[in-house]
C-alpha cells in the first residue's frame, strides 16, 4: 500500500534549522501519521539546481504533496500543533 501522506523537505546540508526541521517532521509524522507517510529529502546544497526547479528558496522548506492540496511550509517544524493546522492535518491525530 502506498503512504498516504508524501512529503518532501528541503535542507541546506546539516545546517541547525534544518537538523531540527528534519527531526521535527520524523517526530510528528511517527506521532500523528505513523505508518502512513513518506519523506523524501533534498540537500539543496548538494542539489541546487532542483531545489530552484522547484521554486525553493529558502531552507528548510517543506511541501506535502499528497493528498491535495499541495502545501509549502517553511521554518524549523518547531510547533506541531500550527503545522498540523498548516498542513490541512489537523485531524490527523
């Protein structure tokens, strides 16, 4: 079964926001969303170039692609409860 939820973050190497972004999102997705999601990383610094295709300009940044509506978060992660409200997952939990 696929995940039902798919999220791809984008870091700028192992910077401190963007550790914290990452372990924020793990923490919230094994609370909230367990078993149902996926995420994929972008170094930006490894990869800029997409990171621009894809409209990042600012690390970290987070995008929930699936289910629609596509949503854009961009910071350290750091409240779950506004992030579950801005990802349109507030009754995930």
């Amino acid at each position: 079964m696929a995940a039902a939820f798919m999220f791809r973050l984008y870091l700028a190497g192992d910077s401190p926001n963007s550790t914290q972004a990452k372990a924020n999102l793990g923490a919230l997705c094994k609370r909230y969303l367990k078993g149902r999601y996926k995420i994929e990383i972008v170094d930006v610094a490894k990869e800029p170039n997409r990171a621009l295709t894809d409209g990042i300009y600012m690390t970290p940044s987070l995008l929930k692609l699936a289910p629609s509506p596509v949503r854009m978060i961009v910071g350290t992660l750091s409240r779950p409860e506004i992030l579950l409200e801005s990802l349109g997952l507030g009754n995930a939990g």
